[in-house]
C-alpha cells in the first residue's frame, strides 16, 4: 500500500527544511548598550573604592581583574 501523497509531500518538506541556513551577520549595534559601561551600579556589589562615573578608575580596575587571571602571571 502506498502512502498518499499528502503524506509523502509533508515528509519531503520535513527533510528538507533541515537543509536551509538562516544568515548569521551579526546586526549593527546589536549588541551595544546606550549607557558607558562606568557610570555603574549604585549598590553594595561594586569595589568599595570606585565612585561612579569614575572612567580611570572603571579601567584600572578592568585592567587589575583582567591581571588576576592571567594564568602567566599566576604561575611565575
């Protein structure tokens, strides 16, 4: 007994929708927030020692945590 063909044309469609690739460019601006990044929180979970809108401070900080985990400095 054959299937119908309603069937056989579903199945097609199924296996072939795997082959199709969605565009994967990423968009402009996607992925940016409006606000620097050093104006910050307002609470307990910042360094005690960085005032908002401290942008020196913001990136000396990024830099001394960035530092306490290289691996390369840790092991000489």
């Amino acid at each position: 007994m054959r299937p119908p063909l309603p069937a056989a044309a579903l199945l097609a469609m199924l296996a072939l929708s795997a082959c199709g690739e969605r565009e994967q460019t990423l968009a402009a601006g996607r992925h940016k927030s409006p606000d620097e990044p050093w104006r910050g929180a307002q609470n307990g979970f910042v360094v005690k020692n960085w005032a908002p809108s401290d942008k020196a401070g913001w990136e000396t900080q990024l830099r001394q945590r960035a530092q306490t985990q290289n691996e390369y400095i840790k092991t000489n």
